[in-house]
C-alpha cells in the first residue's frame, strides 16, 4: 500500500476517509484477492486487523452505546502474541474496536512492539488525551495514521473548552509533520437533513478554528459532502458523515441481501481474544472464536466464518447481527 494512502472506515479507506471500518470497494469486487496460498497451505489475508487494546473509555457519547464487555486492558506479552498470530494475515493493525487506546498506559510499549515486528499501525482516538500521551507517540516508526472523532466533543455531555481541545490536537499534529503521519479529523454527527446542517451550522465552531489552522481560503462544508472529505494540508484530511449507527440485535431486521467487506478486507480482536468478522461487533456477538484457545488461522478460516463470507458472496446476511446493520447497506444489493 502506498504510504499516503487514506483509510477509511469507529468504525469507524480512501481520501474521504469513512468507517475505521469497512473498505469502500465496489460490493464484491475487492482490489486483492484475500485468500493467498503457498502449496497447499491457503490463508485468509486482511488489508486491515483490528485489536482492540481496552474496552474502557473515558467519555460517554450519545452516539456510541456503552460496551457490556468487562473493562480490561491488553497485557504487552498478550499484544506481542496476538501480532505473531495475525502476521501472515495483514502488515496494518488498528488499535481499538471499542474503547480509548490513548488509555492504555503502555501505549508507547505497543507501538514498540508493532514496529519490531513489521507492522503499521493506525490510532482512532477522541483527542481528549493527546497532550498527556503526546511524549508516547512522536517519533513512533510504527505509527502511519491518526484519526481525530472531533463530534465526540459535542457527543460527550460533560465537554468544556472547544478551543483548547483542538489546539492540543493541532499542536501534536504540528509537531508530528516531520514523522510523516496521516491524519483525519472526523465530524461524523450530520443529519440526514442536509439543509438542517446548513441551518444549524453544525460544526461551524470546529471548522472555523481548522481554516484558521490551515489558512484556507474556503468554508470546509462548501467543499465536503456528506461521506466525502477535503485535504487542509499535506497528509491531513478532514471528514465528514451521517451519524453512526452501531449495529445491534434489538435493532430492526432487514431483508438480509446485500454485501459486506467482514472477513475479506478486515476482521478484529476484542480485548479478551475473541475474534469477530468487522470493527462493528463491538459485543462480539459474532464470536468466531477466542485466541486464548485456538489460532487466529484457524479462527478466521473456521465454519462460521466461511459461512459468513461465503454467505455475502451469494449476496446475503447468514448473521442476525450483520441482518440488523445500518453499514451494511452502504455496499448496496
């Protein structure tokens, strides 16, 4: 992969830079083949892994519902293991599926760790934290891209200060510019209604401090449209989209056709080692199985895993779960 390249999915790839998740490839038509063989040994290959290093967040926004999942951290040798066993599988890892990955106190270690071992990583995060952990982040080898949720000021009830919450941002992003990353900053709190947005200015605040920033010449929302993005800088992107639904077995059932890039262009590890097919079962309700008892190879290639795949293949959801996601209509029927 080039190294400027966008990725796009917090769930959440390209310029636009959409869900920390899902790659925006025609349905069913994927740029690689993600099954690679040697002789007669044939492995499930991923342009993406999610591991998801806590479960714990320190905001509690409107738009992401609370994990049931215990809260836990991922032990660093729990971490190390986990990189050897998604090795032959992707070269490019995400380190959250719920959760603040900022959080963790060994962040530093974690990207350590990642560029020994050959990977590249890429951090969603809600900016809060980012001049506490700034020191453990600048001059990271391992570190390709940073994703800002800037909505989750305005998601979190208790947010005070917009102005020094994104100068903190702006400072690590300034300081980080000789190292090369990527960076996105996120506004995925629209409505439906765009004359609504328009109306109410919805972020104007937040845009209005970045065209300062970056001495544009332009209003951002007059060159984006929702689901699309603007470069502001060199390797700095800003996007903006709907709000994000996550899915859930007490949400509405579909009629279950379509296509989704679960297990094809992704799969993630929740924190306690359970392997689920995308970075939206953040329950794990799609539990393909738990690395504390069997290879992630074997996971990923396991029965209920085909099944999933090679159910989308024919154009349908095998899963409840995956019957009962907003996401999965973006790819169409």
């Amino acid at each position: 992969m080039a190294s400027d390249r966008i990725d796009s999915c917090s769930c959440k790839c390209q310029p636009m830079v959409r869900c920390e998740g899902l790659a925006s490839e025609q349905a069913g038509k994927s740029s690689y083949d993600h099954r690679h063989g040697i002789g007669d040994n044939i492995l499930r290959t991923f342009k993406k892994v999610y591991i998801e290093i806590t479960s714990i967040c320190n905001l509690a926004c409107t738009f992401c519902p609370p994990t049931e999942r215990k809260a836990n951290f991922i032990k660093v040798e729990d971490f190390a293991r986990r990189l050897d066993e998604i090795k032959p599988h992707t070269s490019y890892i995400y380190l959250h599926v719920k959760g603040e990955p900022l959080l963790h106190p060994k962040i530093d270690e974690l990207l350590d760790i990642s560029h020994e071992k050959g990977f590249k990583v890429n951090i969603t995060t809600n900016g809060t934290l980012i001049a506490k952990n700034r020191h453990k982040l600048l001059g990271k080898p391992a570190l390709r891209q940073m994703n800002f949720s800037l909505h989750s000021f305005d998601g979190h009830v208790g947010s005070t200060d917009r102005e020094g919450y994104l100068r903190d941002i702006l400072s690590f992003v300034r300081d980080a510019e000789e190292h090369k990353v990527i960076f996105s900053f996120r506004l995925w709190n629209l409505t439906q209604d765009n004359q609504t947005n328009l109306e109410k200015s919805r972020n104007r605040q937040t845009l209005e401090i970045l065209e300062q920033e970056f001495n544009l010449d332009y209003r951002i929302e007059e060159k984006v449209e929702p689901g699309g993005g603007v470069r502001v800088a060199e390797r700095v992107y800003l996007n903006q989209d709907y709000e994000f639904q996550w899915p859930s077995l007490s949400a509405p059932e579909d009629d279950g056709k379509g296509f989704c890039h679960a297990l094809r262009s992704q799969a993630a590890i929740l924190v306690d080692g359970t392997v689920v097919p995308c970075c939206l079962d953040g329950e794990g309700v799609i539990n393909l199985g738990n690395l504390h008892q069997k290879s992630f190879s074997d996971i990923v290639d396991g029965e209920r895993a085909n099944n999933l795949v090679d159910g989308f293949s024919r154009r349908e959801a095998v899963e409840e779960l995956c019957r009962k996601c907003g996401y999965r209509q973006r790819f169409g029927a």
